[in-house]
C-alpha cells in the first residue's frame, strides 16, 4: 500500500479496502459509508472536500474488481 494514499489513487483505495474489508460486497456499500471507510484508511491522507460522487464510483468499481 501507498505511504499516503489522495482520492486519485483509486486502485490503491481498492486495494486496501480489499485487503481491510474482505467481507464486504463493494456494491452493497452506501456512499456515505464508502467515503468514511476510505478516510480510515492506513495511510489515507486526502482532504474530505477532495472526494466527490464520481470519485467514489471509480472507487467502487475498482474495488469490485479487485474482488472478482
């Protein structure tokens, strides 16, 4: 994982939230929940005014397909 990880490192979102979040189904997560696991994130160090819908959808998709 990246030393700090910004809203733009999309696949390295994916990655961790695969890794700390292995249960979960990326499409049964609500946005607001998303945004708030990311933030938690070890070593996230993106400012919450940064994130935005479309962030959080290529988040998403990426981290579905690290599921599949």
């Amino acid at each position: 994982m990246a030393e700090s990880l910004q809203w733009t490192d999309i696949a390295g979102i994916a990655i961790a939230l695969t890794e700390t979040r292995p249960e979960v189904d990326p499409l049964s997560v609500r946005f607001t929940d998303l945004r708030q696991w990311v933030m938690e994130l070890p070593g996230f160090a993106g400012r919450p005014e940064r994130c935005n819908e479309k962030i959080l959808e290529a988040i998403q998709m990426a981290w579905l397909d690290e599921t599949r």
